[in-house]
C-alpha cells in the first residue's frame, strides 16, 4: 500500500478478508482497490486476461498477503478491471474513504483460503521464476495457474 501518502497514519484493525466477503455475502460481489497505478504492459495483460476469460465465472485471481514472516494465500474470481469506482457500496469500509487515492479495481467474488500446499507451491515457483530471470507470468503459466 505504499501509493497512497494517507496511509502511513492509518493502522488496519480486524479481518479484512472477513470485511470483503461480507460485503460479497450482501451484494453478490465487491470491489478490491490498488493504490498503485499498474504500468500499461500489465494494464492490457489484466484486459485480455478478462477477455478470454468465460464472463460467468470470470478469471482466477491470487491474493498473497504478507503477515510478518509468513504468507497468506486466497483464491477468488475477478470479473472486471476498472481505473474508477462507481459503485462505492462495494467497497469494504475500512478503506472506503480512500477510494479517490486508488487506481486500479477489481471487482471480485468471494475470497478462499489457499491450501497450504498450493501456496507453498505458488511461492516456489515465483522464486524459481526471480532466481533465473524468468519472465514470472510464463513461468505461472507453464506451471498451470
């Protein structure tokens, strides 16, 4: 969350996982923002990724968020990529007064706890990917994610 110069002060309490999937829970979907602004390259990647992807069941999208030492996985399904959002009561409440700060979101369905195994799995092959300079998105592909 290193784009958005407000957060330095702000200290995340309780279950953000928890707070997404309330919010699918009551609509049906929910918004997961970026303050990062994604570089064009990655922004045509997210487009065609979602257009091949069937419109039903959307594409497979990874969370991994760091907790300290260790590493937490979720699975979910995104839907679509927009650069605004326009429907704000899909957006968790903890961050819902930044949404003017965020550039890029993704509408998602509900998010999953990684197996253990998938997630270590994930995390060797990205590792294998940074060690040998290998382009991370093939080595992902080749790997079946």
């Amino acid at each position: 969350m290193d784009g958005c110069q407000r957060l330095p002060d702000r200290t995340l309490v309780g279950d953000v996982i928890g707070e997404h999937n309330r919010i699918f829970e009551k609509h049906g979907r929910v918004l997961f923002g970026r303050f990062e602004v994604l570089s064009p390259r990655w922004q045509n990647a997210m487009h065609s990724f979602l257009h091949t992807s069937c419109p039903r069941l959307g594409g497979k999208l990874m969370i991994i968020l760091r907790k300290g030492e260790t590493y937490e996985g979720f699975t979910t399904r995104v839907f679509k990529f927009e650069h605004f959002c326009d429907e704000p009561e899909l957006v968790p409440g903890y961050y819902r007064d930044l949404s003017s700060d965020m550039f890029t979101w993704f509408q998602i369905g509900e998010l999953t706890p990684m197996h253990s195994n998938e997630l270590a799995k994930y995390t060797e092959d990205i590792v294998y990917a940074i060690k040998r300079r290998r382009s991370i998105s093939k080595t992902l592909a080749s790997a079946g994610y």
